[in-house]
C-alpha cells in the first residue's frame, strides 16, 4: 500500500490492534489515526504518526478527518441498532470518499460466511454498509473483511457466563450440535488487518457450541434469538485458510484464548 494509511477509530478494541500491527509495518509518520479519544495515541503522535479527532455520532468532525489518507482501515461502528450504524457508516464513507480515500477496508462479520445474506439481526448492518460500498465502487476500492467471531466475546454467546463467578450450568438456545463457530482471537484479526487482503477471517477449523458444556433453551430478545439462528443454520461455522496465509503460521487455539482470558 501507497501513501498514508488510516485508522478508524484506532483507540478501540479493534482499533489498537490493528494500530499496533501497522507500526510494525509502517513508520509512524505514515500514519493518520482517528479517534474519538485521541489523547489515548498520545505515544504515537509524539513518534510521528498524524493523530486527529473525529466520532461517528459527530458528523461534523467527519469531515477533513480523513485527508491525506490512501488506504483507510473502517473499524464498525458499535451498535444493535441497525438503520443507526449504517448511517453513521455512509458518513464515514462519503467523508473519505471526499478526502480523496482511494481504497476502504471495512470491518464486517462472518455470521454471513461468504454469502449475501444471514438471518442475525446484527448483521444487518454490515450488509446494508457492504451493499453501500459496492454502490460507490466508482468512488473509491474497498474490501469487507468478514471477521470471523472474537475468542474473546464468549460470554456474550454463553449467557453471559462470569468467569470470576462461575456457574454450575448455564443455558443457551442451542443443542450443541454442529454446525458450530469459527472463533478468532482479536488480536489476530488486528494483525490480519495490518496485512489485509482477504474478504474472510476465519479459524481453519470450528468449535462446537457445546463441546464444553450442557445446554437448554432459553428466551431471548427477538434480534438476539436471531444471532443464534444464524449459528444454527451453520453462517459462523464457515472456515477458510486465509488467516493462516496472512498471519505466516496457525492462528491460536480457541482453548489458549478463553484459558488465559479466565486464568
């Protein structure tokens, strides 16, 4: 990649990550970092890279935010509300446009796998933001990284199970049968990213559900239940070697991540 690369927003979970790889990759001064907090890259500016405010709910600060930049790394905005995040998307995206962005790297989900379609309300908006970006491929070249799940969210796909205070069983409405998912660590999909030239982030090889545990239903909100129709249906099971090819060796084990995560 030519020019300046950026980073949006590049103090989050993901954010930092992908940050942190990059400057194993880039200098710093060929950088632009976009944060809600800049204050948070304080290390890096002082290292050379470009540091700037801007927020998704701000839309004023969108703009400008982004020149300089050839290749800009798009970390999702975090949220459920779908109509919500695919605008605050559109924004970004049309700001870059603007600020003359020549190639976008948006990050979205795998609960799709590599169709064009899911049925987990959480992937709506990623979708409706990939559909947007195809529609302005005239403007700008793009990339929908489809991340496999994070090792790391665990709990929110185990009844929000507490590893400092552990219950005996916990419930999910899931069999436990396969298909399963196809989880990755976060700091790997950061260092995927950093390399980026991939549609699909995915482990070599899935995890079922309940391979650890004992499950029954249970009653959740419409759109959740929707995340887990989705598992059932088999859209976070699809696996592809591309990370492996990215990262130069085996992506870490499911079981190291969670083991060290819970001590």
């Amino acid at each position: 990649m030519g020019g300046k690369v950026g980073v949006f927003p590049a103090s989050g979970g993901l954010g930092s990550s992908t940050v942190n790889h990059l400057t194993k990759l880039y200098k710093a001064s060929e950088l632009v970092l976009i944060a809600r907090s800049p204050e948070r890259l304080t290390d890096l500016s002082q290292a050379g890279a470009v540091v700037r405010h801007a927020d998704y709910d701000e839309p004023a600060t969108l703009q400008n935010a982004f020149d300089g930049i050839e290749t800009l790394f798009l970390i999702s905005y975090a949220s459920f509300e779908i109509e919500h995040r695919v605008v605050a998307h559109r924004r970004a995206i049309d700001a870059a446009i603007k600020s003359g962005v020549k190639y976008i790297f948006y990050s979205s989900l795998a609960f799709a796998g590599d169709s064009d379609h899911s049925v987990a309300h959480v992937m709506g908006a990623h979708l409706a933001t990939e559909k947007y970006l195809a529609e302005q491929s005239h403007s700008v070249g793009w990339t929908a990284i489809r991340e496999g799940i994070y090792s790391e969210s665990f709990p929110i796909y185990t009844a929000w199970f507490d590893p400092s205070n552990p219950a005996d069983e916990i419930t999910i409405p899931h069999s436990g049968a396969e298909p399963g998912v196809a989880w990755v660590k976060r700091d790997e999909l950061g260092g995927g990213h950093s390399e980026a030239d991939s549609l699909l982030y995915a482990r070599p090889n899935g995890i079922q559900i309940g391979d650890k545990h004992t499950y029954h239903g249970k009653d959740l909100s419409r759109e959740w239940s929707t995340a887990w129709e989705a598992i059932q249906n088999g859209e976070t099971a699809v696996v592809a070697p591309d990370i492996v090819e990215i990262l130069g060796r085996e992506p870490e084990p499911y079981e190291t991540t969670i083991k060290a995560l819970i001590g």
